[in-house]
C-alpha cells in the first residue's frame, strides 16, 4: 500500500472580511476566491492523502476547501489568536491537518524541559504555533503517527550561522552554543526548544511517524540534527543515529538525458528570500521507513516539490504561496 503526504504553507490564509496583524492587509472577495481556486488545484495536482498546513488563520474555510476535495477528516489543535482592540484583525496563526483516512488521538506535543536547559532558555516556554500530532488509521489497518509544524521562524533577521553537508555535528554544536549561551540567537534558541520537544515525543512513542513542516531553518542545520538525530540528544553515541529521515535523501532520484558535464541533482528550493533559494519545508520519516533498516516496514517510494508559481515570481504571490509544496509518498511492505 502506497500513501501520499504532503506539506502546504498556505501564505495568510485569511478569510475576509478578516485581516493578518493591521487592518489594512486582507483580501477582496475577489482576491480570495482567486487564491482558494490556486489552493484547490495544487492540492488535487498534489494528489496526497494527508496534508500538513500552515499559515492557517481561518480553519473553517479550509476545513469546507478541503472537505470539497475529498479530505473527511480535518484537525486543528489551537485557533488564531484576535487582536483584543479589533476582533477582525489576526495576530497569530496556527497549524492543520487534512486525512482521507480516520483520525484518532489527537494530541498536543509536550514540552521537553530538559532541552530549556540543555539550550540555556530562560522564562516562560511555549511553542511559537502548536504543533499537531495525531493518529492516522490506513485502510492497510495500520497506523500512522503524524504531526504537523511550523517552527519559530527567525522574524527579526538575527545572526544564524548557516552549514554545509560537510559541516560536523560537532562543529554546528559549538558555534551554536556560543551563540546560545550569549543570548544573540534567540529565534534559533526558541526554535531548537521545539525541534527538541518533537523529537523527545517521537522517541517516546517508538511507533511508525511522518512530520511535515516548514521549519524556517535550512538544510543541514543544526535544528535539523535536533529534530532527527539520536547522536545530538546522547552524547555517549559516535555516530549518528536517525529517528527521523528527511524523505528527500531516501527517494529515487531519476536523471534522463543528462549533460555531458552534469555534476549532480540540486535540491529545489522551497522559498526565496533576497533572490536566494532556500529548503525550509520538509517531509520527514520515522526510520521505521528506512529500507536498509533491519525489520522495516515500508520505504520512501518519490519525493516532489511543487513550485511552478515560484518559477515565475520567486517572492511568490498573497493570491498564491510564497512555499513550494512538498509531496512525499511511502510504501508499506
């Protein structure tokens, strides 16, 4: 049995007449029959049966968009928070979850406090948008534990030291810490917190998982290694050990005709930001999918990332997303 999933960073989704952080910034009716005509189609050339959302401000709207396209079952854990002065105005926004398939156990992911300490985080800790984590039961009988995220995104363009494939653990840890320890990375601390706290849930359930997110962080990151990688957490361990796969890395990738000087596959990126492409939205696996494991049970069959619109204007469009979409599918044994 094959499943698709996918992650979808919807760009203000704000139903009119209501507006996202002033007054002034919402859409015309016009407008957004436009932008929810552009969701409907990427979700049916998606072709996924579970969906992760964020920048969801009107739950209802996308709970009726969604349940048009054949989604039964739709998930939120939290709503947008109002501005007290104006009721039309939202100031913050939340996460969804859309299914073919039944729900169960829907849960908030709780805080690891270890990692407040581990991260030198001081005060009050709670996530920037609560994640979703519930249970998804496949028509193989099997289930799914599935969350759903959207990480604290670094708003005030602090300092972030960005890494490389051939930057090590070791390495991304101790300049991290500095900054840390001195209090100049704040977003990434907050942001690490979370990352921690999902892994920490994962690793205590111990059941088959798929998390899809866009992480506002990039690729190699160490928000990454807090996520997935055992070797981060343990520090008895040599050698990594992944709980969770970023499925880019585990799907077959099909070159045809290649160039003579063809140096490789790029990943594509999913946002852009001063004309630079970024990866900040993510299909991540449970090792239980890692077909090399001992006594999988499924693998990661493609991987594709739907960004035609950010071909054409890289800082996307309020009427589109300023995200790619993400798709990946599995396969169980």
């Amino acid at each position: 049995m094959k499943i698709r999933i996918g992650t979808f960073n919807l760009y203000q989704f704000v139903e009119p007449p209501f507006s996202w952080y002033t007054k002034r910034e919402k859409f015309t009716p016009q407008e957004w029959e436009e932008k929810t005509a552009w969701i409907k189609q990427q979700i049916i050339d998606m072709n996924c049966d579970i969906i992760g959302f964020q920048e969801v401000f009107s739950k209802k709207a996308l709970k009726t968009l969604v349940s048009e396209l054949g989604f039964k079952y739709f998930k939120t854990i939290d709503s947008a928070k109002r501005d007290k002065k104006n009721e039309n105005v939202y100031i913050s926004t939340t996460v969804a979850l859309a299914s073919k398939y039944p729900i169960k156990n829907l849960k908030r992911v709780e805080i690891d406090f270890s990692a407040l300490k581990k991260h030198y985080f001081e005060g009050f800790f709670k996530f920037a948008r609560e994640p979703i984590k519930v249970t998804v039961i496949l028509p193989n009988d099997k289930e799914l534990n599935v969350y759903v995220c959207h990480l604290k995104s670094n708003r005030d363009n602090e300092f972030e030291y960005i890494f490389t494939k051939d930057t090590t653990l070791k390495e991304k840890v101790e300049k991290v810490t500095k900054a840390l320890k001195e209090n100049y990375s704040l977003s990434l601390k907050q942001r690490l917190c979370e990352a921690s706290s999902l892994y920490s849930d994962i690793k205590q359930s111990n059941k088959p998982s798929v998390l899809m997110t866009d992480l506002n962080d990039k690729e190699f990151s160490l928000t990454i290694e807090a996520l997935t990688n055992r070797r981060y957490h343990e520090n008895k361990l040599s050698k990594d050990d992944f709980l969770l796969l970023d499925a880019y890395h585990y799907a077959k990738k099909e070159v045809y005709n290649p160039h003579p000087e063809f140096k490789g596959i790029k990943r594509v990126p999913t946002s852009y930001f001063a004309g630079k492409g970024n990866i900040l939205d993510y299909v991540f696996v449970s090792n239980h999918f890692d077909k090399k494991k001992k006594n999988n049970i499924g693998k990661v069959c493609s991987y594709e990332v739907f960004n035609k619109h950010l071909e054409k204007n890289q800082n996307g469009s309020l009427l589109q997303s300023d995200h790619a979409q993400v798709v990946c599918e599995i396969e169980y044994l």
